[in-house]
C-alpha cells in the first residue's frame, strides 16, 4: 500500500519460540516388547479361540460374523508378530506373494506397491505353528488375511485397527504388558 518505506524488521533476529508451550506428544518411535513379552504375547494369541465370542446384540452381524471377525483379527496379530509387517501390508498381502521352502519355512514377498517405504523386500514367517495358522486360510481366498467376511477383499482399515486395537488391549491387561 506504500505506507512503509522500508522493512522495519530487515537484519534483526526474532525468536518465535518464547513463550510457546513444549510439544509432549511422542509419535512413532522405538518400543518394542522384550523377548519374554513377545513369546507370552505369541501363545497368548495362540492360545486364543476364535469361537469364543457371543452373538452381537443389535445390527445385521450374525455370530459367524463375529468369530470370522475375531479369526482375522487373532490371525492378523500372528502375522504381524512373526513377520514384522505393518497392518497395512500385512492386510494387502495375497497368496500370490507367499511361497514355500523346501525345509517348510514361509516365505512372503512385499512388492513395491505394498511396502510403506516403497522398497521391496522378502519376510519369513517366524514360527512354524503360525505358518500352520495361515495355511489354513489358504482355500478361504485371494488374501491371506483379508476381510473378515469376505477373504477376497482388502479389511477397511478403520475397521481393521478398531478391531486389532480391542484385542492387543485384551491382551495387554491379561498379560500385564503395558506398551501393547
């Protein structure tokens, strides 16, 4: 508007900091369970019964809704545990990408397109029981892990984290594990 003729705060130093409040929130980084943690953890979830759960009371899920719902769920958390996916791949992962060895070891391929960080990589599956776990999705679909009630299609993330989240919260009191 030609009110200033120059810029009155030109060669000077502002500290915009003072008086800002610290940023508490901690996001990401390095928790992870101890040894004794993760193979509690793993039989739990072993150990865990998919039909254990009752009708829903209200909306259109029938109790077969439920236990698949809860399948996938104690399903997904194996994955997870013995692979070191992330919910987003290990969801996406068909069995197009899963192969055998020769020694019985499960191997899963994690393209491009799958993997967060864009770089391909191949993960094994660590424990043999889990390996037993997964192939017995293997006839219900495309997907290893998939939706709930229907193994052809990707789980909807919300609902998908929802879910995990109940159970790692399950499992977190029963064990008296506390960063899960």
């Amino acid at each position: 508007e030609g009110l200033l003729e120059s810029n009155p705060l030109a060669g000077m130093s502002i500290d915009l900091k003072t008086g800002a409040r610290e940023n508490t929130n901690r996001r990401g980084g390095s928790q992870s369970l101890s040894r004794e943690q993760w193979m509690a953890a793993l039989e739990y979830f072993l150990a865990l019964d998919p039909e254990d759960v009752e009708k829903p009371r209200r909306g259109r899920w029938t109790r077969a809704d439920a236990v698949a719902k809860r399948r996938a769920t104690i399903d997904l958390a194996l994955l997870q545990a013995t692979t070191g996916l992330r919910q987003s791949e290990a969801n996406r992962i068909d069995w197009s990408l899963v192969s055998m060895t020769k020694d019985g070891k499960m191997l899963i391929y994690v393209p491009k397109h799958i993997a967060k960080n864009k770089k391909p990589r191949t993960v094994p599956v660590l424990d043999p029981r889990v390996v037993e776990r997964l192939n017995e999705r293997r006839a219900a679909g495309a997907l290893v892990i998939g939706s709930p009630t229907d193994q052809t299609a990707v789980w909807e993330r919300g609902n998908c984290s929802k879910a995990a989240r109940g159970l790692y919260d399950e499992v977190a009191e029963a064990l008296g594990i506390e960063i899960m």
